[in-house]
C-alpha cells in the first residue's frame, strides 16, 4: 500500500466517523427539543395526523376542519410558569406584525393538562392574547391522540405537597394548507426570521384552492 492510498482511507475513515458523531448527536438535539425527528427513509418528518378537541369558545375542531389554511400548534398548559406564556405572548406580537394576513392563519394551542384546564380556565386565560389563537382541550384519550398526531410529548411531574406540573414539548410546530409538516418555529430566531416563516407558510397558500 502505498502512503498516497493510506492517507486517502485514513481521511475517507475519518469523514465516516464523524458523519456518524453527526448523526447521532442530531438526533439527540431533537430529542431533547421535543421536536418532531426526521424520517431515516425520507428526511422529513412524520407530523401530522387525525384529532379532534374542544374550542375555548365552545366549538370543536379537528384536523378536517383545518384542511385548506396553514397552521401553527403549540403544546402547553394554562399553571405554566414561563415558557407557555411568553410563546403565547410571542405569538401575539407575531400575529400583529403579519398585519391582514394573519386572518390566513390558524394557530393553536393545545393543553396537556385538561384536568386542571378546563374549558372555563382557558377561556380566562386566552383573553390575555391575541383572540385569533385558539385554545383547544380534550379528555386524556383525545389528548393522547393530538400528541400522538404531532410527534409532540407531554409527562405529568409530581411536586411537593401533592401538586404537579407538566414537561413538555415547547417548539412550535408549522403546518401547510394541505396538513403537511413544514418545519418549527423558534423563538430564539430574530424576529424578522419569524415572520418571514409565516409569510411563506401563508403565501403557499392561494385562498381560492387552499394549496
């Protein structure tokens, strides 16, 4: 073996390895968000799927209701200290930067703690937002399917003194007109990131075809 040939299996040995260093800890960065993690076969995540739950305002509404306008979903609970909040807060400004086009899209929130939120709770609770955002609630079973639909996570954390809190998953997940996962919205991002990411989610939609 000559040490021209040495030298390329040692570089081609190295760049294997740390694709797979890569991988791995990709995959872990996910996991550790609560985002939604890409399919091996297709590169794209598996989001998106059948629920359907009860509005703060007394309706119902379902993943067939939606087909037609994009979306954006956000998991999280009304005794949240910080972080459901704040992103509900975010939301808001979001939705008044977008000015008209806003109207062009849904956005949710669904609780993962409806014995504590019931719908009285959240409809107090929602008057602190924007009104365009919908809280949505359902029994444990119809909860367990919305997560399940959404690739999102949810455990109840005992505390002290008998009470409890909720770890969840905090991205908020993006959806096109036609139910298809088009990727997160993260609040770190500058805010002109943001909105950019809703005006192309809303412009891939024509409001005579909803595609």
């Amino acid at each position: 073996m000559t040490w021209l040939r040495a030298i390329r299996i040692a570089a081609w040995t190295g760049i294997a390895i740390l694709s797979a260093v890569i991988a791995v800890y990709a995959g872990l960065a996910y996991r550790t968000a609560g985002l939604p993690q890409p399919s091996q076969d297709t590169g794209a995540a598996l989001v998106g799927g059948p629920f359907r739950l009860a509005t703060h305002r007394g309706g119902a509404l379902s993943d067939k209701d939606l087909l037609g306008r994009p979306y954006a979903v956000f998991f999280g609970f009304t005794h949240c200290p910080d972080i459901c909040p704040t992103t509900l807060y975010e939301l808001s400004g979001l939705l008044a930067d977008l000015g008209p086009d806003a109207d062009r899209l849904e956005v949710l929130f669904i609780t993962v703690d409806p014995e504590r939120d019931t719908a009285e709770q959240l409809a107090a609770y929602m008057s602190a937002f924007d009104p365009r955002i919908t809280a949505l609630r359902g029994t444990i079973e119809e909860t367990d399917a919305a997560v399940k639909a959404f690739k999102a996570y949810y455990r109840k954390v005992p505390l002290e003194g008998g009470d409890y809190t909720m770890d969840h998953t905090a991205g908020i997940i993006l959806m096109d007109a036609a139910g298809r996962f088009k990727g997160i919205l993260d609040l770190h991002e500058p805010r002109e990131t943001q909105t950019a990411k809703l005006r192309r989610l809303i412009a891939n939609t024509t409001p005579e075809t909803g595609t």
